[in-house]
C-alpha cells in the first residue's frame, strides 16, 4: 500500500499598521493564537480559517496533515524585532522537528511588518524555502489586503488568495490550496506563477468586493483568465496602512507549467486595475454630515468609523463619533470602546454603581479627547463569545478581557473592553445581554470587515472619515517607504506603457 504523502501546515499573520507608535509584541500572539503540534487541529479545524481548509483538503485528498505551528495577533502595530526573532525560530524549530515531509502549506498574511523585516511575509516564507530545499512544494493562501512583493512570489509555488472582502471565503481558499497541493503530489502538476505591480494602491472604502467597482474588476479578471492552463489568479488589494516599499496593489497568476501565460494573464489583470484606477477614489464624508443627514429618519443606521478601524491595527479608543452622538441625541447609540483602566473602575464600583469616567482616548489625541460622562454599570462580564458563522477573518473564538456594560444618560451604552477586538461578530454586543435590535444606531469602528455581521441588521451604512492611523484617506498618511509615483498620491502618474512589473 503506498505511504501517504505528509504535508506540513504553518501560520505567521498580522496585519500591521506602521503609523501606530505602539508595537505587537509576543503578548499579542499568546492572547490570540499561539499554537504547536496537534493543538492546531483541536482549536482550529472547525473554524472559519484557513488553516481548517488545509486540514479539510487535505483529508479529502487522503493525505496525512501535519500541524507545525500557527501564531497569529489581531491587527496592531509593527511586531517588535525580539518577538518576531522569536516566532520565526519557533516556526522553524517546528519545520526542522518534523521529519520528512512531502510539502508545506502555509497561511501568512501578506501585511506583516517586523521592525527588522518590513516584508515581514516574504522574509519567513524565504526562510522557510531555505530550510525545505528547491523543490519541495509550498503552496501559501494570502490576504487580498496583501502588500504583495516579489520575494514571496519567488519563495512560493503557488500564492492563492481569498476572493472576498468581507473575508467569507477564507476555509475555502484554503480548501483550494490543498487540493492544489494533491494535484502537485498525485499529479507531478508542475506549477508556475508571475505577478505585476501596477503603481497604483486602492483606497481601504472601495475594497468591498461584492459591489462596483471592485465587482467589476473581479469579473474582468475572471474573464481574462479564462482559458486552459491558468490554475488560479488573485487580486491583492494592497494595505495602505503599512508604510513599506511593497505598498500597493497587484496582480497574480499561477499556470500549469506555462511562465509566459502566466505573465500574460497578470499583466492583462493589472492593465484592467490601472484603467480603472480613478473609479477607486471614495467619498469622504465628515461626521457632522454625515448625523445631519440621519436627524430625521427612523432608520437603524451602522456608522463605520473610518479612523479607528481595529482590523487595521488601530487603537480601538478613539472617541470622535462618541463625543459627536452624545452632542446630537439622535436616540438610542451603542459603541465600543478599549479601556482597561474604565473596566476596572467599573468592576471595583459594581453593578448598579454610578461614577465618573473618562472614557477613551487614551493613546493620542489624534484619535479624539477622552470622553468625560457620569455613568452606570449596568453589566460585567468575562468578555467571551463565540462566533458560528463565516465572518471576516475566520475567527469563531473572541476573547475581549473583563468587559463592563455602561450607560450614560440619556441614549448611549457603551462596552468597555479590556482588550482590542475588531468588531467581526455582533455577538460583541449581545455578550453583555445586549439586544442589537434595540439600538437606533451602532458604531462599528471598521470599514469593510464588520459589514458581514452588522449590515444585515441595518437599514442604512455610512462611512464616516474620522482622524485616525486608518484614516479614509491614505494620502494624508506620512508614507516614506511607497514607491513614487504612485496613484492616487500623484494624480498624475503615468505608467510607461502600460507594461507592469514582472516576477516569475
């Protein structure tokens, strides 16, 4: 009977916002996923992620799984050069640890940024090629908020990333991964892959893939790549947020052993994204129009706060839609704020209690002044909920910390949490015996990633262009390390041509 081929499986993901001053640290990884061994199946074969559709796919393909080793930090600051020195070693002790092998999939991110690494993905996923020698397969999914680079493309046989934002589809891209892997095993499948880079990065508003006109662009690029020999093409949307050379958009396409049609086919990808370029700039609207335009109507509003957005690493404090609500009273508000200090305050005064805090803005004061009200406590929990369905970052665990329910008069309750969790499951406000339906309007501080959860519920959405390290208009960001010229930071740059870039 013939031996089952064995697979290894390894995870590094961050995504990380370079404006923010704070780093991710060790402690970032260990409060979220920290795993080795077997404890990656046992946590994580049911979830959402994509590491569930490599252990999924590769069953299905009768082929052993053999879990390394998973870290991964919610989005915050750069990861502090001790720590990512640390994850890598782990990961590599882990690889070297495991004995023959007959491929690797690998889930990194595609916006990592170490302060020693600022392309932090092509760097472990090269250390890794290193390690395993020229020829052994490694197939990685990818994050369409990847800052694509060439070394990851180089590091890799196949790069495959998700295809929707919000992110529905992460099990099954890692399904795909690992179905491509039996293909190269069962198969000897050889594959190539290329990559193009037009200079152009597609603002964070105008990457929900379901509506125009990123639709559009997805249904182009299906088109293009509809023919014998492609295996997959991705569109990687890019991270503004990381202030790093590989910022931007891009293009890439793995072929059946045919380098020039999957040259071609990338190149046609990144001509149709550049022609489009200019239908990617957003609308900006301030929060004092955007609450006028809501004074009247009886609709349930989610406000989106641009500026804060947690799944880009920001602070997850800031306080300028939360001072605006409480000036206007627009009826009933729900918001959620990181506040350790104001958790405990409210643990040690007790539910029923009434006390003045200072709510947010703790970080800096682009992100808005605290908030100075009398409240009262109204719940207090561990913080923890799960999530049973397909939302953005297939996450299906939370753990926020302590967490205190609190309401100021007249109209707004706010839940105080202990630590930064983006708001990707609406079971966040039901975890303190909230009722979503009775608010008139929540805060969701994201853009795209809390649509899958809260739009539902919600009669009416509007992006508010909040200050902030995610601000809806990444040219108002400090960039140094981008290239340039590059759209929409030089309305005028020019593309020579219109030939991009290309990586084999």
């Amino acid at each position: 009977m013939p031996k089952r081929p064995r697979v290894g499986i390894l995870a590094l993901l961050q995504e990380s916002n370079t404006f923010l001053s704070g780093r991710t640290t060790r402690r970032h990884f260990e409060e979220d996923l920290l795993l080795r061994g077997e404890a990656i199946r046992q946590q994580m074969a049911a979830s959402q992620h994509e590491v569930a559709g490599f252990f999924a796919g590769l069953a299905q393909a009768d082929i052993e799984a053999v879990p390394l080793f998973v870290a991964r930090a919610y989005p915050h600051g750069v990861i502090e050069a001790a720590s990512f020195d640390f994850l890598l070693e782990s990961l590599l002790r882990e690889l070297e640890a495991a004995g023959p092998l007959d491929g690797i999939l690998a889930a990194p991110h595609g916006a990592t940024v170490a302060e020693q690494a600022p392309d932090a993905d092509g760097h472990w996923l090269r250390r890794v090629r290193e390690k395993i020698g020229p020829d052994l397969p490694l197939i990685a999914t990818l994050d369409p908020h990847a800052n694509l680079s060439p070394e990851m493309v180089a590091a890799t046989t196949a790069l495959i990333a998700y295809n929707t934002n919000p992110h529905l589809d992460q099990r099954q891209t890692g399904e795909k991964a690992a179905a491509l892997m039996a293909r190269v095993l069962r198969e000897n499948l050889r594959l190539t892959q290329a990559a193009a880079f037009p200079p152009m990065a597609i603002n964070i508003q105008r990457q929900r893939t379901d509506l125009p006109p990123l639709s559009h662009l997805y249904t182009a690029a299906t088109a293009l790549c509809a023919r014998p020999g492609v295996i997959s093409h991705s569109l990687l949307l890019g991270f503004p947020y990381a202030d790093v050379a590989e910022m931007g958009s891009a293009a890439l396409v793995v072929t059946e052993d045919n380098i020039a049609l999957a040259q071609q086919c990338a190149q046609q990808i990144a001509r149709e994204m550049w022609q489009m370029r200019r239908e990617f700039e957003p609308v900006f609207p301030s929060i004092d129009t955007a609450l006028d335009a809501i004074q009247t109507t009886d609709e349930r509003i989610l406000l989106l706060d641009m500026g804060d957005n947690v799944g880009g690493g920001s602070p997850a404090d800031g306080t300028h839609v939360l001072h605006a609500l409480a000036q206007r009273r627009l009826g009933p508000a729900w918001i959620c704020l990181y506040d350790p200090a104001a958790v405990h305050a409210a643990e040690a005064a007790g539910v029923g209690a009434t006390l003045n805090l200072r709510l947010g803005g703790q970080t800096d004061a682009l992100h808005g002044a605290p908030f100075e009200a009398e409240v009262r406590v109204e719940h207090l929990c561990d913080g923890r909920f799960r999530e049973s369905e397909a939302r953005h970052g297939g996450f299906s665990e939370f753990d926020q910390g302590r967490t205190a329910i609190v309401r100021t008069a007249p109209d707004l309750t706010l839940t105080l949490t202990s630590r930064r969790v983006p708001p990707f499951s609406l079971q966040q406000v039901r975890v303190g015996g909230l009722n979503p339906h009775s608010f008139r309007i929540l805060v969701a501080k994201g853009v795209i990633a809390p649509l899958a959860a809260y739009g539902p519920l919600c009669d009416r959405i509007i992006h508010l262009n909040t200050p902030g390290v995610t601000c809806a208009d990444m040219r108002q960001l400090p960039h140094q390390q981008r290239r340039r010229p590059m759209f929409p930071f030089e309305k005028d740059a020019a593309w020579p041509d219109v030939e991009p870039q290309l990586q084999a």
